[in-house]
C-alpha cells in the first residue's frame, strides 16, 4: 500500500505556510507520520528556508525532507509562479520508504558527485527506484554528473530538476533536511514496490531542415553546410531575427540524440540555447559543443507547439499508466507557463483532464531531466512527469 497527498500554501508566514501545506498533504495522504516528503518555496520565501524545512519535517514527523527554491510551485491543479507560494508532497505506506541526500560543491565536479550520491542511496534501493535529483542550476555540471550516475546506479530511474529563483537573487538552493545551500545537490531516492512511468513534452518543435556542422571551435559554430552559421540561422529565424534578443528567446539549437542521426526527428533531438549571435562573425554560441560532421538543426519554442506535444504525450501515458497513479511529480520549465500560454494552470489542467484528480506536485525548473531517447539527460523547455502506482496484482 502507498499513500500520498499534496499541499499548497501561499500564507506570508513562512512557518504558517509550511504547516498548512504539510497538514494538508498528511490530511489528504491518510496519513500520521511520512516516509518521506519534499518541499519546494519560492525566492519570496529566502530568509526563511531552514525555518520552512524544519516546519515540514515537524508536521510530517520525518527527517527524510528534500526540495529546492523555485520561480514557481505546482499543486495538483494550481500552479503559482510569482510571491509567496510553497508546495509539499509527502508520501509513506509499506511499499514505499525514502532517503533524502545531500553533496556539497557541486561546480566543477560531475563525476565525482555522482560517485557520493551513489554511495549515499545504495544501501537504500529497493525492487522499484526513483531519484529525484534537485541541483544548482548555476552549478551544475550535467554532461559529466548523469552518465556517471547512470553507470554508478544502473537501472535506477533518475528524474528532477534545477533550482529556479525569480532574477532578484541570483542565486539557485537546494534543501536536504534542514540543511539550505548552493553550489550542491540534493535529492531523494524514493525506493520500494511500485510500477513506475515517466514521461516528458517539449515545447519547442524542428524549423527547417537539418545541417552539417562544417566548422566548430569549442561551442562556437562557424560554419553549417559550408555556410556562415549565422546566415543559415538568420534564415531558419525569420522575420524574429531583426529583434536578436527576441530570436534567442525562441529559437533554440536541436541536436540529435542518436550522433549518427541525419535527421531531426519529433521526440528524437534535444533542445540547447543559443547563447550569443554575431553577424559580423558569421557564428553562433552554443550550450553545448559540436564538432564538425555533427548534424543540428533548429526549434521555434511557441504555445501551440508546445499544447500539442502535450497532449500528444499525455494520450500515450494514459495508455501505458494500467493501475491509477498514487501520486505524480511534475517539473516544468520556467519558460512554459503563463508566459508562454497567457493562461495560468496550462499543463495542469491538461494532466488532469488525461489522467485524473491525482495528487500531483512540483515546481518551475531552471532544468529538466528526463528520458532522452535510452538514456536520462537535461532537457530543456520540457515538463517532466513521473507517475507512481501500486504495482498490478496478478
């Protein structure tokens, strides 16, 4: 048996908020004591994180709490991306147990962060695994710390987020017990008998053709199909590209995630930023770093484009989802709420037309990471959602 329950609190007292939304989710859980629960406040909140976390702990009479700070908090049908809002998700039952984890010094140090978390949690797996991993988004070191931690915990799924803030901090936490900090990781391992799916949507679809990388220096393209890399993107861009600030907010890097790939196909590339333009130079600045012979291509982030991928991937999860979720996590990318649809509540609304009045929580995400193809890698402009059911009796 599993239980779990959510609970939202936006009171400005941070002790208040945090027993409110705790008691809700015990409330809703049927349950007196967790195993596990996690907790994420907005920057309104800062001063008081610690305070927040022990409140939770308190209320849910366990020390297994993890979260991070966010933009924006998700509860079930409510999302919240602005003031004072906080979220938490507990869980418990005899099929379910958590283990919060904590590694400091995260810049710089992927491999090796990989190697503490896995030495924190593997005494803990159970038949069924999830590892919420929440981090630093300003630290983190993502092409070395997930195919580490794939190989350190083969099998286990991994799934989370990075840490957000509002732009008033500048500054990204993660909460492990009582414990508030940047520059680190944190997480929960939630081990035991279940039936576990996860999905993820993209709000960003292919324009135009693939290309040829044809000459790169570091993540600098030079040249896409023996061509000025700026002219091509210039091209895919659009009217977008007389306001280049504005084409940077919406046109994106596509890179496949098979390297042998040709082609950008839906649900078959990941998304990466294009951090600098120069029409001078004819080149492109990437976060990532393409070599030549690489094939990209480029994605326009738009609302449409983002609700059909959504409802594309809710329709096949709820084929695949036999027994009702328990409870889900969402974690959806700052730039795809309100902003992007003028409408709050958007994905919410749609996960629970799909799939029911389930409990569900999470936060706005400075990343996502999520399935990519067979691996886990950080996604981007994604919602990430991890169901949790009882296993199906025979």
């Amino acid at each position: 048996m599993i239980r779990a329950g959510i609970g939202f609190s936006n009171a400005l007292n941070p002790r208040t908020a945090a027993a409110e939304a705790t008691s809700a989710a015990m409330q809703q859980a049927g349950l007196s004591q967790a195993e596990g629960a996690l907790c994420f406040a907005t920057t309104a909140y800062g001063a008081a994180y610690t305070m927040i976390l022990r409140a939770v702990a308190a209320e849910a009479k366990t020390r297994e709490v993890a979260g991070c700070s966010s933009l924006g908090v998700i509860a079930s049908e409510r999302e919240v991306e602005s003031g004072h809002a906080l979220v938490v998700i507990v869980f418990g039952g005899l099929d379910v147990a958590g283990r919060r984890f904590f590694v400091p010094t995260l810049r710089g140090r992927g491999a090796e962060v990989a190697a503490e978390i896995a030495r924190a949690v593997r005494p803990s797996l159970g038949k069924s695994n999830l590892l919420c991993l929440f981090a630093d988004t300003y630290n983190m070191d993502a092409e070395k710390l997930l195919p580490a931690l794939a190989q350190e915990l083969p099998g286990v799924a991994i799934t989370g987020g990075g840490a957000s803030e509002d732009g008033t901090v500048g500054e990204t936490f993660v909460f492990c017990g009582d414990t508030v900090s940047n520059n680190a990781v944190s997480g929960m391992l939630i081990a035991g008998d279940f039936e576990l799916t996860i999905a993820s949507s993209l709000a960003c679809a292919p324009i135009g053709p693939a290309h040829r990388v044809t000459a790169a220096r570091d993540n600098v393209i030079l040249e896409l199909d023996g061509r000025s890399a700026y002219e091509v993107f210039s091209e895919a861009a659009g009217p977008l590209v007389d306001d280049l600030r504005r084409a940077l907010a919406f046109v994106f890097l596509a890179v496949p995630m098979d390297p042998a790939a040709d082609t950008i196909e839906r649900g078959k590339f990941l998304v990466r930023n294009i951090v600098g333009a120069s029409q001078e130079h004819g080149a492109l600045a990437v976060a990532h770093h393409p070599k030549a012979g690489d094939t990209v291509g480029f994605v326009l982030r738009d609302a449409e484009r983002a609700r059909g991928n959504l409802k594309d991937t809710l329709e096949g999860l709820s084929k695949r989802v036999i027994v009702p979720p328990v409870f889900g996590l969402y974690f959806d990318c700052v730039s795809r709420g309100s902003g992007l649809y003028n409408i709050p509540g958007h994905d919410s609304a749609y996960i629970r037309q799909y799939l029911g009045e389930i409990p569900i929580g999470g936060f706005f995400t400075g990343f996502e990471i999520g399935p990519a193809g067979d691996t886990t890698a950080i996604l981007q402009y994604s919602g990430v959602l991890a169901l949790i059911s009882e296993r199906e009796q025979h």
